[in-house]
C-alpha cells in the first residue's frame, strides 16, 4: 500500500528532496519541441517557482 509523502519525508532532518516530473505522450515541459514546432519555454519560470514555494 501506498503512502503519502508527508508520511515519507521527515523535513526536520532534511531540506531538500529530488522532484522528478514525468511527461507523457512526447509532451515537453520546457523548451522546443522540435516534432510540433511549438515552444514551452514559458513554464520554465513557473516550475521554477513551484519548486521553490
């Protein structure tokens, strides 16, 4: 059974925690998407942010 991670990190101890993002379909999360053209770099900063909050 699974847990939640507040029940796994003990934040007393540590700062700090590898976060690990996963896109599905060949969807990008940052930068050029050289299949479609498209460019993503604008959620750069935002996941930036949410890392940091």
């Amino acid at each position: 059974m699974t847990s939640p991670r507040r029940n796994l990190i003990d934040t007393a101890s540590t700062r700090y925690y590898h976060c690990v993002a996963r896109c599905v379909r060949r969807a990008w999360l940052c930068g050029q998407d050289h299949l479609s053209g498209n460019n993503y770099e604008h959620r750069r900063q935002w996941v930036i942010d949410r890392l940091q909050l």
